[in-house]
C-alpha cells in the first residue's frame, strides 16, 4: 500500500511546508479515518440492507432520531448496495469530504478520486498560486504521476452537508412527492445535496430546498419579486420541484434514450442518477454528455463515464453531481445507523 509522511520541515520544490499535518496517510479510506476523526461511524457500522435479487430496492420506513421529537420517513436504498454504488472511488471519495471538518482538505486525483493525503485548509489557501503549483508537482512526483494528471486539493464540507438536519424536510417531502406521483427518491436525495439542513440561495438565483430558478418558480405558478418569494416556502417548492421531475426531466431523459436505443428501467439508480443530472445541469447538457460517449448500454459502466466527460455546459459541477448523491445516501444510512431507532410503529411501504 502507498504511503506518504507529511513530515513539520517537509521541503518540496523550493519551500518549506511547515504547516502540512504531521500524520502518515495510508492510501485507502481506512488510513483516512485514522489520521482524521471522523463524524460517521464505521463502514461495517452502516445501515447497509443485504443484497437482494427483489426488483423493488426502496423501501419508505419511519425512524426516530435522537433529540427528535416525531418518527420520520426515509427512504432505505437497498439498490445503492446491492450493486456496488457504495464501493465506488467517486462516491467514497465524496463521503468523506461531506464528513470533513473545512478546517482540513483532502488531496486527490481529480479523474480518479485517488486520495493521497491531507492538508490544513488554511495553509493551503495562504500559498502563492506558484507555491501551489509547485505542491501538486511534488505531489505527482511523491506518487509516480505523469505530469498531466490532474491534481485537486478540496476542503471538507460537514458544515455545508447538514444531513441529519435535512431529515424532517425529508419526511415531509415523501408525503409530498407521493402526492404529485413522482418519485420520492428524487426528493430525499434532492434535498440532501441542493441545500441540506438550510434555506440557501444560489450565486445564479436558485433558492429554497429544491434550489429552484426565479422563472421556473413564476412558469409554476409561485410568487417571486421584491416583497415575496414563495420558494423558501417549503410544501410549494417541493410541489414545484415534483411536477418539474415528472413533466420535463424525467421524460427528457427517457427521450435521450430512447433516441439512442438504450434500455432502462425507471427505477434502476443509473437512470435516476441522470435524472439529477437533468435537474442540474438541463437535460440539454445530459444529452451533450451522453452524445459525447455514445454508450450502447446504461449502468455503472456508463456513470462512471459521464463522471469523467465534459461536453456543452456539463463540467466538473454537473460531473460531481450524481457522486455526491451516492455519498449522501450512504452518510444518511451512516447517520440512522448512529443515532437512529425502530421503535415506530408503521408499516414498512414499498415502491
């Protein structure tokens, strides 16, 4: 297993990295959770249903949260474990930065996800833009990379991924979503990456939980001007979001392969997945992607193209977006397995 020592005078390229954190990094997740205490429990700890032949992999169950005060629904992904999502670099990588005080950065191939060890957030972020292209030098150098890999050094993000404080709008996005006879699967995994736990506004105007765009919320019905803006109200923006995925996005993907001849299944993850992408980045741009990689077949072998192809506007942002997703299902069934119990008294529902 490679290894690195990030060493209090380590000296590369030139310059002194005095304020490297002093720890031996083991490549691999397990070395990563020793040098750094993580908010999650352990992998094996997980709520991890068993692998399952049964075609219907989701399951609505109800829960109680420590310091809650109500049961609440979530939806158990069985799918996301059964075949193998969980165990994919991406989403791995992903659910440590969203467990990782900012305070730390992780640095990592960016085509892979490779980790390769970590550094103080801050201290990187003092460095000149020479002293950091200098680090990603050594960087390769230390690992044996060719000159043009791509190297990334990205911060933790537990202050942003607030998702055991996204759960009530989870439950109550189920019921909503079920209502409107969309998918409720979009709805938990929405909520858990657009704005977990907050109600935020985007740099381009999107705002409220479902992050939706000024226009779309008027197209919509919804109110939005200088005195008021019905997206921070929680039923009408789920509503919204619902009726945007059952009547433009979710048939917009359907569309993208069928022209294609790609077979599908609505409920397989790799569809649902480029359904977010569609709510994401447009189906315009998920058409540009997958035009890009003229695939024969769906499935992970596909994803985890489109996760490493840029065509139109689907960039980095779009690429991340599906693999953050993965990430915070596993994070939420890290969280019901910490502070969860199955003492509500419901029926389980099935979908």
């Amino acid at each position: 297993m490679k290894r690195i020592f990030f060493a209090a005078s380590l000296i590369l390229s030139g310059f002194t990295f005095s304020s490297l954190i002093p720890l031996r990094i083991e490549w691999g997740f397990d070395g990563l959770s020793a040098a750094i205490e993580k908010v999650i429990p352990d992998g094996e700890n997980a709520l991890k249903p068993e692998k399952t032949s049964k075609t219907k992999y989701n399951q609505i169950v109800k829960v109680l949260v420590k310091k809650d005060t109500e049961c609440r629904k979530v939806i158990k992904d069985e799918q996301l474990y059964a075949e193998g999502w969980d165990t994919l670099a991406q989403p791995r990588f992903w659910s440590e930065i969203i467990s990782l005080d900012p305070s730390y950065s992780l640095i990592n191939t960016a085509e892979k996800r490779e980790i390769l060890g970590v550094i103080s957030s801050k201290y990187y972020e003092r460095l000149t833009n020479t002293q950091q292209k200098n680090f990603k030098d050594s960087i390769r150098y230390a690992n044996g990379l060719s000159s043009n890999t791509a190297i990334m050094v990205t911060s933790g993000k537990n202050h942003y991924y607030l998702i055991r404080e996204t759960i009530p709008n989870i439950s109550r996005a189920i019921d909503i979503f079920t209502q409107e006879g969309t998918d409720p699967w979009f709805a938990q995994v929405i909520l858990m990456i657009e704005s977990p736990g907050a109600n935020r506004t985007s740099e381009v105007g999107a705002s409220g939980a479902f992050q939706i765009m000024p226009d779309v919320a008027r197209e919509y019905g919804m109110i939005v001007n200088g005195q008021v803006d019905e997206r921070s109200n929680f039923r009408k923006s789920a509503q919204v979001a619902a009726r945007l995925l059952k009547s433009i996005y979710i048939p917009k993907v359907k569309g993208i392969l069928n022209s294609r001849g790609i077979a599908y299944n609505e409920n397989d993850m790799w569809f649902r997945m480029l359904v977010l992408h569609a709510y994401h980045a447009g189906p315009g741009n998920v058409n540009a992607v997958i035009g890009a990689i003229h695939p024969r077949y769906g499935g992970v072998d596909l994803m985890k193209k489109v996760w490493t192809t840029e065509a139109g506007g689907f960039g980095n942002a779009s690429q991340n977006y599906s693999q953050i997703a993965l990430a915070a299902l596993v994070e939420l069934d890290h969280i019901l397995a910490k502070y969860a119990t199955d003492v509500c008294d419901v029926s389980n529902q099935s979908y």
